[in-house]
C-alpha cells in the first residue's frame, strides 16, 4: 500500500534519459537570442570568462547574501606556488524585517555587517577588491553588474527587483564611508565552481544542493548568443530551478507536489527546484504521510497537529530517519517528538516514504547534471572527458546517502564521462574573492598584453605615412641618378607586353622560388577555342642543395628537366623555354638576368652577381643530353601577372603574397629612365621586400621585428618582406609568446623546448590559428602539436597574438600596393582609375583574413581606384611560359 503511494516517485532510467535529453533541449533555447525569452532554463551569463590558474594573489574581501546567514571573508591569496589560499569569516543574522523589508534597509545592513567585519580585521586603513555574492537569478552585462530577476529561497525584499544590484551596494558603501572596490557579482554556484577550480584545475561544473539548487559550467561563447564575441568560454548559471515551469516535467509531478507549489511564496515557478531541494523536501514529506494517515495507513489513522502544520517536517528530519546505520531508533524518536506515537510498522513505512523522496530528488538532479556534462563533451568533441564537479550545499554535505546516490546514478548516465565530485569545503564566500581574484589578475594581464601588441596596430595616418613612402623610393628606383643607392630596386624586367590572344605553341617552363622547383609544358592554342593546357612536375629542393655551391643547384635543376623531359617523352625537342627565378635580377635584356642577391633561406655560393640563364645554359652543356632555347627569364610576380592578363586585359600588376611578398607593373617607358626608349610599356619589378632598408620605416619596426631580422639569413636586409611575408610571420609571432611568456602571461610562465626552436611557428599555424570555424579547443590541439600545454586563456591570447601580426602584415602590403595603384592611375592622367591586380601566394589564399584586409587597406588609401584582385590559379609557371610565348610573338613582329 505505501508502494502504491510512492510509485510515481520512483523513476527508471529510461525516464531519467528522457529528462535529461528535455533538459539539454531547454539549456539549447536558453542560449539562443530567439529562443531565450521562452525558455523556462534561462542560461544566464556570469561574465567569469576564465578559471583561476595558480597565479592569483593579494588580500581579498567577499560578501555571501542567499541563505538564513549573511556572511562577510578575507580571503589571502598566497603565489607561493602551491595554490595556498587563507580563509577568515564572521556570520551576521538575516532578520527577517531586513529579508521582507525594503532595498535601502538590506543594503544598509550589509554595509553596516561588512564594516564591522573590517573593523574586527582591522582592514579600513586598506582599499580592498571585493567579490559579491549574490544567489538569486540576475542578468548581468558584466562581471561587476548585476540586474536581479526576481527572489528566491524567502527573500520578498522591496524595490530591488529590475534594478541593479552593484551600484545599491556601492551606494550603500560610499554612503558608510567604506573604503572597498567592487570588482565582481557572482552567484553561491559559480562561487562553488571557483573555489574548487582553484584547488582542481579541471573544475569547470558548480553544483548547489541545499535550500535551493542550482548549477552552472563553463560554455563556449561561439554557443552564447546572450552575449557579443566568439572568442573563448564563459561560466553560465543556468538557473534550472524554473525547469519545468513550461509544463515540461507535468508528467513526474505527483498530487503531492502539486499540493506544495500551491502553498508556496511562489506558485507555478521553480518547480524543479520545489522537485530537488532541501526547503521543501520535508514539506512533501508531511503531506505524504498526512494523506497515508488520513487513509488509515499510518498511526492508526490519528492525525496530530505536526502533521497537520506546514513546516513542520524539515529537512534535518528526514535526514536523521535516513541513517539507517541506527536502524530506526533515529524515525521513532522524530516521530514521538512530533506527537506521532509510531507504531515500528509506522517507522519502517515513515523510513520507506523519506528514502524514496530524497531518492527522487538525487535522480532529477543526476539526469540534468548528466545533461550538462554531455553538452561538455560534447563541446570539446571528445569521446571520453574526464572533469570535476564542484559541489556545496546542506542536502549534499549532511545527508546520509544522498552523494553516494547522485555520483551512482550520474556516472550510469554518462558513462562516458569520468566524474569527480570535489567537495567545496569553504563555500562560495572563498570562490567570489577567487572570482575577483581573477578578474584583477585578467585586468592586469589585459594591460600587460595591451601595450606589447600596441606596436602592431597601425593607425590610418601612419598607413597614409608607409604609402608616400613607397611611392617616394619607387620614383627614386626610376630614376636613372638615384637608382644605385635606391633600396626598391625597380628592375626592368625587359616583357614589354600582355598577351593578345594570338600565341601559340608548345613551351618549357621552370619555376624556382621556395622549397619546391617545378618543371612545366605548357601547350598554348590560339583562335576562338583558345586555351592553355599544363603538365607538370614538382621536385624537392634540399636544404644541403639550397645553401651549397651554384654548381650543385643548377646541376640538381637540369637533373630534374631531365627527368622531366623522359617523363613526356620529348627530350628530342628543342623547345623555347621560360624560367620563372623568383629572387632579385638585374636584366639587360630578357633572356639575361644576373642575380642580385638571395632570399628566402637560398645561400648557394658563387650566384650572386652572376647571370642565372647563362649558369643555367652551362649545366645543361654540362650534362649534355638535350638543348633547350631559354627566352625568357622572369620573376614570379611577373608570371603572375601575366598568367591573370591572359584572362584579363586590364591586369597590369602582379602581386604576391607567400613565402616572399613582392610586386611587378607595367611602366611608362618614359619614366623608366635606366633604360633606353620612350615609347610603350615595360614590366617593372618592383622588389619591394627591400622598402625601409635605408631606415625609412624603422619607427614601425617592433623588438621583435628586430628580434627576427637579427636571427634571419640576411639581416638587415628585405625588411619590408620581413614584416609582411609568410617566410618571417611565424617567427614574429613565436617572438612574441615568449616575451609574453617570459612576463607569466602565457602558459603559466613555462617556455618550453619547442617554443625556444626557431621557425617552429610555421605561417600555415596562423592561418589554422586564425579561421572562424575553428573552436579554440582546435586551437590548444594545433598549440599541443607544437608542444605548447595551453589553457583555453592562453589559446585566446595566442589567436590575439596570431590576428594583430598578419593583420598588420596585410595593412603595410596594402599601404604600399596603394602607392603603386595610384601612381598607375597618375600614368594614365585619369580621374578614376580600373586596374585588374594578378595574386599569387599561399598568405594570400590561405589566410583567412589576409586577403580581405589588403583589399580593404588599398580602397581606403586609393579611393580613386577600383582595384579588381584576380587570384592566379595556375602560378608563375604558366605566366613564364606565356611570357615566352609573347616574346616569341614580338620577336617574330620584329623579324617581319
């Protein structure tokens, strides 16, 4: 008969999956901006972005609002390395004229409380940061504001509903006189989850089971839509005592509970709560037993006075007849006290109704804690997550079996999670100072990471600066009485057209410029049905070869032709051929170019200064198996540019942004003045990786600029090219880490072996880095490869760091590809100008926001100009042969 009573108080797993599965649906629409108004589980945001990570410290004050005490700590913060932290309290009484009167009179007092609390401290000499816990549900904006949604747990207080609640208790401290800074507001479930954070880093679930219940964890912000900013996580209170206020748990809800919400301070709210809680367990306890006595099945059928008086029956009641180590001395005792004269049938069916209501309230409890743990994992797209519940509260710490039955029933419905529940032994008093504590220690951080970036960040004015500039040291490397000490170099590439359309023919063509050497035939076709048809092969370049002797690297080059040529199937054939040589030449003609200096990791010994066609020409009589016609050899921006023109008339630049970052363009012969001739155009290579080696832009060069270009190949060489190419941006930002680490802003002050490695920051890691589909737990993977052991904060500020340098790269490329577009529309004497830039380079197409700030750089700094940016899909290797195909072409016109 007492089963029959209790039977739907018993809950199967299946119908605690279906709660939990109803309880991640409603965590869903609480997070959503549409959704959240609807939402009974309102997911409010703390604002408390990071958990502590050992290096707080400092003296702390706390204030603990939320139960039948007011509670005022010191909290010591000790940074002595083994997370040590001091704990001093003093209770004060909440009457309940203060807790049922108005806002004034409760601000006041906690006022009066805390400056007593200080005077007993002797602390009012100091001015001292202060965590405010406040456990009621507010809607915060910030960390030190907090707007109260309506009470709970008995608290009607007047006139603080809608309103917040910081800047009462401000007033009411300056009003005091009180000499206290409040630097956070959180609620006792957050507290919870700090404190125990602090003692266990992987902590990042709070649990309260007392009075009332609640819980809160750390979400992703790209989940949040409450609040702007996708950039790592933030403490959510859930708030899930409303949990079913929708109706959603209508069918668990037995007569009984029914019968309680309808003599609550707040009917129709907070019904998970009423479900879970230590305030009204007791209370459906008594009206159990009251309609099993009525109904004749307990004491006889004689209904006492307790059972018949609301509040009667309390927690510590059922508590104590649960001890079932005592047998049921404990219930027959109880129950005598409250004039129920229990038969030992009565004690065991009384024992029987308090076991599964308590019972009940642990398996609610699980299934929604089961919710949030797999909304974690899954968060973190692991398979198994191993974390730490923080859990504080009355009904968790003094009830007999209650923690044994909620870590059982837990730990069943995850099974895939590895739970540890840690116990907060000094309450949420210790977690708000931790809290502050934190926010202090992110302030200070914040500053320190500020002014080390602020370098990076280059105002309007200054890019303005960076374009005159350029435009200044192009004219110079024009210029025929400058041009040997200009820094841009303006080489005259001797492609003095863009293809028409008319080429034709079958062409060889090199490409040499990074780790990578490619050979190409290229099969051109003319005519309506015009096309380009490619066949390539990429071969290795050895770092032993790279920075060996001349001879060795245009031996390996004419190796691979060779193998190439078998490849096809046409080493018979003397084709025309174009080498696209993508470091610095000076040329008197367009099959002669002699190298002016190596870049990007090349060193090999005896090229400088020498022609490149004729060491070329010379390994292959060295080999002597095959001749080949060389034509042309040209730059890859040129090749660039003009595999683009091919598609395009109007593109008359070349751009690359790689390993390197140079430009090209067609000149005006007349403004060519190191070259004779005044008519038609010419290619002009820019070499503007040179720009500011004659100090120019040296007030825009950062330590770490300097740091890189000291540790390069060639310093105090291309130091434009080192602040905007893929080749130095890695190092750059390794450069940084460890400053930042070196001032404890990062990975726990710990550099490690690899960070100390350098180029182990490859510009591809930035460009992974960088990408908004990437979750910052994608980040610490890519940060783990490195052997860097990253907290999610350091994973944000690493993505920081990642942003400001390829941003400011982008900015300077952009500064100066604006002086170039400019001086084209200046040529032409045109008004607006309508130009096609050719793009090659991986920063360019990888990046993900590389491009997108260059094009936005250039329209701000050439409003005159609409700059069309043509991606090159097919390299510089087909550009070289196109180029040979049109000076083949002119060559022929020059014949006839």
């Amino acid at each position: 008969q007492v089963d029959r009573y209790l039977y739907h108080l018993r809950l199967s797993d299946d119908v605690l999956l279906d709660v939990m599965a109803r309880f991640q649906a409603e965590m869903a629409k609480g997070l959503g901006r549409d959704t959240n108004p609807t939402a009974t589980v309102k997911m409010l945001p703390s604002f408390v972005r990071s958990l502590p990570d050992g290096s707080e410290k400092g003296d702390f004050l706390a204030v603990d609002l939320g139960g039948s005490q007011f509670r005022a700590h010191q909290v010591k913060v000790f940074d002595d390395g083994k997370q040590s932290s001091q704990l001093e309290s003093k209770f004060y009484p909440t009457p309940k004229e203060v807790i049922q009167g108005n806002g004034a009179e409760l601000f006041d007092y906690i006022a009066d409380c805390l400056l007593d609390f200080m005077d007993t401290k002797n602390l009012k000499h100091k001015k001292l940061p202060l965590g405010f816990t406040f456990s009621f549900p507010c809607k915060q904006t910030k960390l030190e504001e907090g707007v109260l949604l309506a009470w709970t747990k008995h608290f009607k207080v007047r006139g603080v509903q809608d309103t917040d609640v910081v800047s009462s208790l401000r007033k009411a401290l300056q009003k005091h006189k009180a000499n206290v800074d409040v630097l956070a507001l959180v609620n006792d479930t957050v507290g919870t989850m700090m404190t125990c954070g602090y003692d266990d880093q992987r902590c990042e679930v709070g649990l309260i089971i007392g009075t009332g219940t609640n819980a809160c964890y750390m979400e992703e912000m790209r989940h949040i839509d409450l609040v702007e900013g996708d950039e790592g996580r933030m403490c959510i209170n859930t708030e899930w005592g409303a949990f079913g206020d929708d109706g959603a748990l209508d069918n668990l809800r037995t007569e009984f509970d029914q019968e309680l919400d309808l003599g609550s301070l707040n009917p129709g709210k907070q019904l998970f709560e009423k479900m879970i809680s230590s305030l009204y367990l007791g209370e459906l306890v008594r009206l159990i037993l009251l309609k099993m006595t009525k109904e004749g099945l307990l004491f006889n059928g004689k209904v006492s006075t307790a059972l018949l008086t609301k509040g009667k029956i309390e927690m510590k009641h059922v508590s104590a007849m649960e001890k079932y180590k005592e047998g049921l001395s404990n219930t027959k005792e109880i129950l005598t006290e409250l004039n129920l004269f229990p038969s030992e049938e009565d004690c065991v069916a009384v024992q029987h109704v308090c076991t599964i209501v308590s019972f009940r309230s642990a398996n609610l409890c699980a299934a929604a804690l089961a919710a949030i743990l797999t909304r974690l994992r899954e968060n973190k797209k692991l398979l198994r997550m191993r974390t730490t519940v923080g859990i504080d509260g009355g009904l968790y710490k003094t009830h007999p079996q209650y923690a044994k039955r909620l870590h059982k029933v837990v730990r069943r419905l995850v099974p895939t999670c590895d739970v540890r529940f840690l116990l907060s032994e000094s309450g949420s008093g210790r977690g708000a100072a931790m809290v502050t504590a934190v926010a202090r220690r992110l302030a200070a951080q914040r500053q320190c990471i500020d002014a080390t970036l602020a370098p990076f960040l280059l105002p309007l004015g200054i890019l303005r600066e960076v374009k005159d500039k350029m435009r200044a040291e192009l004219e110079y490397g024009l210029k025929r009485e400058t041009q040997a000490n200009a820094t841009v170099k303006m080489l005259p590439t001797y492609v003095c057209g863009t293809p028409d359309g008319t080429e034709k023919g079958k062409f060889l063509a090199l490409d040499l410029g990074g780790t990578n050497f490619r050979v190409l035939l290229v099969k051109i076709k003319s005519g309506r049905r015009r096309s380009v048809q490619m066949y390539n092969k990429i071969f290795a370049i050895p770092l032993e070869i790279m920075q060996g002797t001349g001879e060795e690297l245009f031996d390996h080059i004419v190796q691979c032709i060779a193998d190439f040529l078998e490849y096809m199937g046409i080493k018979g054939a003397r084709l025309p051929l174009g080498f696209t040589f993508s470091f610095p030449c000076r040329q008197a003609s367009i099959d002669k170019g002699t190298l002016v200096g190596w870049t990007k990791g090349f060193k090999a010994t005896d090229c400088e200064g020498e022609d490149v066609v004729d060491m070329l020409r010379e390994a292959i009589r060295r080999r002597n198996e095959f001749d080949l016609d060389i034509v042309a050899v040209v730059n890859d921006t040129v090749g660039t540019m003009m595999t683009c023109g091919y598609e395009d008339p109007n593109c008359e630049i070349g751009l690359i942004a790689g390993t390197g970052s140079n430009v090209c363009y067609m000149e005006d012969m007349k403004n060519i003045e190191i070259v004779e001739g005044n008519e038609g155009k010419m290619c002009i290579n820019t070499e503007w990786g040179a720009f500011g080696d004659n100090g120019c832009i040296d007030h825009l060069r950062t330590k770490y600029d300097k740091e890189v270009d000291e540790g390069s190949l060639n310093p105090g060489k291309q130091r434009y090219e080192k602040m905007t190419s893929g080749m130095y941006l890695g190092e750059i930002v390794r450069e940084i880490l460890i400053d930042l680490t070196k001032q404890g802003l990062l990975f726990r002050g710990h550099i490690s072996e690899s960070l100390r490695k350098r180029g182990i920051f490859e510009t591809k890691f930035l460009s992974q880095i960088e990408s908004d589909r990437l979750a910052l737990l994608q980040v610490r993977r890519i940060l783990q490869q490195l052997g860097l052991d990253s907290t999610c904060d350091d994973s944000i500020i690493v993505k920081e760091v990642c942003g400001v340098v390829s941003r400011r790269a982008a900015q300077l490329c952009g500064a100066g590809l604006a002086a170039i577009v400019e001086k084209k529309r200046e040529n032409r004497g045109v008004e607006r100008l309508q130009i096609t830039v050719g793009v090659d380079g991986t920063l360019y197409k990888l990046h993900p926001h590389f491009s997108r700030v260059l094009r936005e750089t250039v329209k701000e700094l050439a409003p005159q100009c609409d700059v069309t940016f043509m991606l090159s899909e097919d390299g510089s290797g087909k550009g070289a042969a196109l180029i040979t195909a049109v000076a083949k072409r002119l060559h022929n016109v020059g014949q006839k």
